[in-house]
C-alpha cells in the first residue's frame, strides 16, 4: 500500500472472482470490486443496492469459492487490497481487476490508492464507469490500465445524456489510450438516431476503440430488450457513423455467475 492510501476508507458492496461478462473483453478471469454510492438512477440500473452503502461488504475467501466473509464498512483500502491479492491465487489466475459500482469514480482517491497497491502487485487494474465524471478520472487515470465509459442514453435511463461530460471522458481517454470501447445499453423503446447520434459522438472522441451496444437484460421491471431486428436497425444507424460496432449482451447472467 502506497503511503497515499493510509488510513482511507470506502464503501464496498463485494468483492469476487468472476469472468467479465461485458464489453470486447467478455470470457476474461476477472476480480470484481463493487463500491457503493452512486449519483445516478438508470431505470435499467441491474446493482441497485449499490445506492446506499451496505453494513457490511461480501468478500469471497477464495476464487469463485462458495464461501465469503462480511467486513465492516467502510472497508480499509488496505484491507480490500489484502482480500484482492488473496484472491489472485495462484497469481496471474485473473487477466485484472475491474473496479465497478454503483459509479467507483465517487471515490476517487481511494481508487487511486487501491489501483496503485494492485499495480505494485502486477495486476491490471480496470475501471467501469458512467462516464459522467471527467475530472474523479482524471484524477485516477495514472494509476490505472484501462477504462470502460457506459454511455447512458436517455432513452434507457430516463435521465438526459450527459453529452458534454462523457466528451471530456473520451477526449481523456483517447490521449492516454486506455479505452476499451464506448458502451451504451438499448432497450426496446431506444430510437435509431439516438443510437446515431451516440455512434457519431464516440467517434468524434474515442475513435480508438469499439462502439458497443448492450442490449438490456431484462429483469422483470418491465423493461424490454429490442428484438432482434430492432437491433439489427440500431446496430446499422450506429454504423453509418462509427467503423466499428458491435452487439454484446450480458453474458454472465447466461452462465449463471455473477
């Protein structure tokens, strides 16, 4: 642990061994660190207990074990670096660790302590954000290896689309090359142009990377997916403006893990 990382707390909801089940690096052994809080409500939001910060966090004991411990929250960056490495058993069993929410971003100097005591240890340390909070990454993005911005369409949010916010995002990203691709969720109701205009704009500030359209896993909210034409329609508005599109649901809840 970095002498940055002394004494700093976070609200963890979980933290454990799973494959990424999203975006281009889907399949990929990962360490999932789930920090609570978050400053948004996506109507298709599939962690909302991560809005109020849990008693305890769930820390699985060993990789992709049955077993977990709960730790008292806020949970010490020290403390959650040692239950990351424990889990990295034997090392290099995970490709990296992907920190998520919730949005993690509202805590930014503890995930920079937490990315740089993993970094010391050789893991690649992957963000998952909103996208939403250009200067929180700006802050981390030194200290970690590569990043994913969700782009929240309103159509799938009910919220408006932070346009101005995710450009600085990108802008950041782009210059540092530690984009992994530009993900946005599409629902049943999601538009065409929206889609467009969303391609159009990933190109314009993250043109390195993929352009990803995740369909909505249902969950019984009533929040429909597209059909598969309606997708198929999506996917080719998207790409009129972006060279690389690609569709790729969730895929961890079809294998049964989290």
């Amino acid at each position: 642990m970095t002498t940055t990382g002394v004494g700093l707390k976070v609200p963890v909801i979980e933290v454990f061994s799973s494959v990424q089940g999203e975006g281009p690096r889907v399949g990929e052994r990962q360490v999932f660190v789930r920090l609570a809080g978050c400053d948004l409500r996506c109507a298709f939001c599939d962690t909302p207990e991560s809005f109020p910060a849990p008693r305890v966090a769930r820390v699985e004991t060993s990789p992709g074990g049955p077993r977990e411990e709960q730790l008292k929250n806020p949970l010490g960056v020290d403390a959650l670096l040692g239950a990351v490495l424990a889990l990295d058993d034997p090392r290099g069993l995970h490709a990296a660790v992907s920190i998520t929410g919730g949005e993690p971003l509202l805590h930014p100097a503890a995930v920079r302590a937490l990315a740089e005591g993993l970094q010391a240890a050789g893991l690649a340390v992957h963000i998952e954000t909103g996208g939403h909070r250009p200067g929180a990454l700006r802050h981390v993005l030194d200290a970690v290896d590569r990043v994913t911005p969700d782009l929240k369409l309103e159509s799938a949010t009910g919220e408006p689309t932070p346009w101005d916010a995710h450009a600085e995002t990108y802008d950041l990203l782009e210059a540092a090359g530690k984009g992994v691709c530009v993900k946005a969720i599409v629902v049943a109701t999601t538009p065409a142009d929206e889609v467009a205009a969303a391609a159009r704009h990933a190109c314009r500030h993250l043109p390195s990377v993929p352009f990803v359209l995740q369909p909505v896993t249902p969950r019984g909210d009533g929040i429909a997916r597209p059909s598969a034409s309606h997708l198929l329609r999506l996917q080719r508005a998207a790409a009129h403006h972006h060279r690389d599109v690609r569709v790729i649901p969730q895929v961890h809840p079809l294998l049964g893990v989290r």
